[in-house]
C-alpha cells in the first residue's frame, strides 16, 4: 500500500475508535476500557511507524524551511498526545465524568493532527516523493505496524 494511503487509512480508524470512545458513557466502563487499549495500541503503532519510516523519509525529501517546521510540530504532537495526554486517560477511572473529558481532549488532538498532515504534510510529501517511493515506504509501514500490532493489521 502507498504510504500515504496508509497513513489516512490508520487516521480514519483512529477518527473512528475515538468517536466511540466520546459517544461511551460512565456506565459502560468495560467498553471504555476495551476501546482504549485498542487506541493505545494504534496510536502507538501509527506514531511509530511515521516516526521510523515516513517522517525520516519526509525530511530528507524535504527542501525548505516549511518542511523542517512541519517534520518538528509533528514529532511535539506525537509527544504531546503519547506523553502527556494518553497517560493521563489511561491512568483515569473510566466510569468517572474526568474520563470523558480527557477522551475528548484526546480526540481533538489526534483530529487535529490528523487534519494538519492530510492538509500540509502529505500534499507535499507527494510533492517531494514519487510514487515507487510512497510504495516502497508504505511496504516497510506495513510490515513495521503488523510487528507492532502483533497480527495482521
């Protein structure tokens, strides 16, 4: 698969996950519980097949200063989310009101990457890199993710 292709692949399934995380209630704390450990392991997987493979690849494509700026607000959103907001959900009790409000958080931040890199990033990755070089990226994300994920994802 084309990296890019799978790039917007793994963020709808994300926009998915974390709509029915949101939609969950304080009563259906199993189903939260499910549903994060689910996004946990995804998001995980996502980050680090772009921080690995597409990202390095982007930069060395990447001729002007736009391309540095775009590469390391990236990399601080993968931190922020990684480090700092899914750590704290998943330390929160999911039948509390508390972890509603920071699934949301979660939610808003993963859109909006998501939403920067369908916008800036990737039109002009398929600026800076042809198309045999988007597949032979997305093949190794592939077999990196099905790795991570442990089966065959």
């Amino acid at each position: 698969m084309e990296a890019i292709a799978l790039l917007v692949n793994d963020h709808k399934i994300m926009r998915d996950l974390l709509g029915k995380l949101e939609k969950s209630t304080s009563k259906g704390a199993a189903t939260r519980t499910k549903l994060l450990a689910t996004i946990k392991a995804n998001i995980e997987a996502h980050t680090t097949i772009e921080e690995e493979i597409f990202y390095p690849a982007f930069q060395e494509a990447g001729r002007k200063g736009d391309d540095d700026k775009m590469y390391f607000e990236a990399l601080e959103e993968h931190r922020a989310a990684g480090e700092l907001v899914l750590p704290d959900l998943l330390a929160t009790d999911p039948s509390s009101a508390q972890f509603g409000g920071r699934a949301k958080v979660l939610k808003e931040m993963i859109e909006h990457h998501a939403g920067e890199e369908e916008k800036e990033m990737f039109p002009r990755a398929r600026q800076l890199m042809d198309l045999a070089a988007r597949k032979e990226l997305g093949a190794k994300m592939e077999a990196r993710r099905k790795e991570l994920l442990g089966r065959n994802a």
